[in-house]
C-alpha cells in the first residue's frame, strides 16, 4: 500500500521563525490533506491540496504530485502553532493515510 | 451553530464487553468520518460515510468492529467484544459533501476508550 512519511519528527522553534514540514508520498494520490492537532487534542483540517500552492494567513501550503511531495510552510511562528501536524493522502480508494506527523514546540 | 458531537466523552470498559461510541455531525453534512488514535501515537482511519452508505470498511481494525449510519446523520461506532489494543482516542468528524471534494472536515472532541 500507500506509504506516507513527514520530515522532520520533531522540531523545536523560537517565536518568529520560519519552518517548513514536508510530506513524502510513494503513490500517486488523488487527494492530500495537511491536519494540525493542538497540545489539548484537537483536530483541524488546515489545507485540501492535491497540488498547486494555497495560502492562509501565515501557513502555506505546497504539492507538488508529479514528484510526489508536499511541503507546509509556517511563517513568523507563534506559541499557538505548536502541537502535531499530520499529513494524510487519499490514494482513490475512499479513506486517507496518515504520515507519522512532525510534532513543533513554538518556544515564547 | 453546532459542531460535531461525539458520546461518551469518556468510556471505561473491561476487556470482553462490548461498547457504543455515537457521533452527531453537523446538520446537514452528507460526509462522515472515523479516525481512531492509540495514546501518543498517530492517526488511524478507520470508516468513510456518504450519506448512509459506507463504500469502504477494509480500514475498520477487525471484524470486532462495525459502523452505521442512519437518516444521513448520527453514527455509532460498535466495538464488540473489547481488547485493551481497541482503548484509544476515537475521533469523528463530518465534511458538508464527500471525501473527494477535499472539503474542510470538522473534528469531534473524541471518545477516550479505556479497555481493563
């Protein structure tokens, strides 16, 4: 099947830096999405990007499906941004696939 | 307005008895979504609705487990016959269409399963 895997594990941040988390992908996928789940356990579905490049507010988000990778960008990081990101891809066949996630800790 | 609603919020069972874990989505949401997450670990999932019909169960983690979904709304997730590897975090969540539209889902707070 599918494999997913994020890069890095874990990562340690001052306020105001950047980041970017990176999503591999071994299969084509028809769908990808990037998930953040905050220190209290709350899901929230961030970005539905299977490619191109989509923006909110300070995250981003980029896929490039030819190649097979996703990245997610976080500018000027606050406190708030920490918890643990998910990526998750739809191969077609009506359910997602979850990569390890990369867990951040915004230090204030 | 509402968002999803998961029940019970908190579950403790003994190994063996069978258990019912119910989502309420947000009204009129034709998509509806399991995800099962073990303690510190990743996500998992688990079972896809559109409307009442569930077009993949081969993610459901053994036939102990089973889901329904009736009038496009609440669903239950069953567990029969309780193992501690089923006591994780149950997450639902619900999207306003279907899977393939890459809708933006809106989680539950989760059920807490804790099997003795």
């Amino acid at each position: 099947g599918i494999q997913v895997e994020q890069s890095p594990p874990d990562l340690i941040l001052q306020e105001g830096a950047n980041s970017t988390l990176r999503c591999n992908f071994s299969d084509s996928v028809n769908n990808l999405q990037w998930f953040h789940q905050n220190p209290w356990g709350q899901l929230i579905n961030l970005f539905y990007i299977p490619s191109g490049t989509k923006q909110n507010g300070r995250l981003s988000a980029t896929t490039v499906a030819t190649e097979r990778y996703s990245l997610l960008y976080i500018s000027s990081s606050q406190t708030t941004d920490s918890g643990v990101y998910f990526c998750a891809v739809d191969p077609g066949t009506y359910k997602y696939i979850f990569g390890t996630g990369t867990r951040l800790k915004v230090l204030a | 307005g509402a968002g999803v609603s998961q029940s019970p919020s908190n579950k403790v069972t003994e190994k063996g008895k069978d258990v019912e874990l119910r989502c309420d989505p947000i009204s009129g949401h034709t998509a509806l979504y399991w995800y099962r997450q073990s303690l510190g670990q990743g996500l998992e999932f688990l079972i896809y609705f559109q409307g009442n019909s569930a077009p993949d169960k081969s993610g459901l983690p053994s036939d102990r487990f089973s889901a329904e979904r009736t009038g496009g709304s609440v669903s239950t997730l069953t567990i029969q016959r309780t193992q501690q590897e089923d006591s994780a975090v149950y997450l639902c969540a619900s999207s306003p269409y279907s899977l393939a539209s890459g809708e933006t889902q809106y989680f539950g707070p989760g059920t807490r399963l804790l099997v003795l």
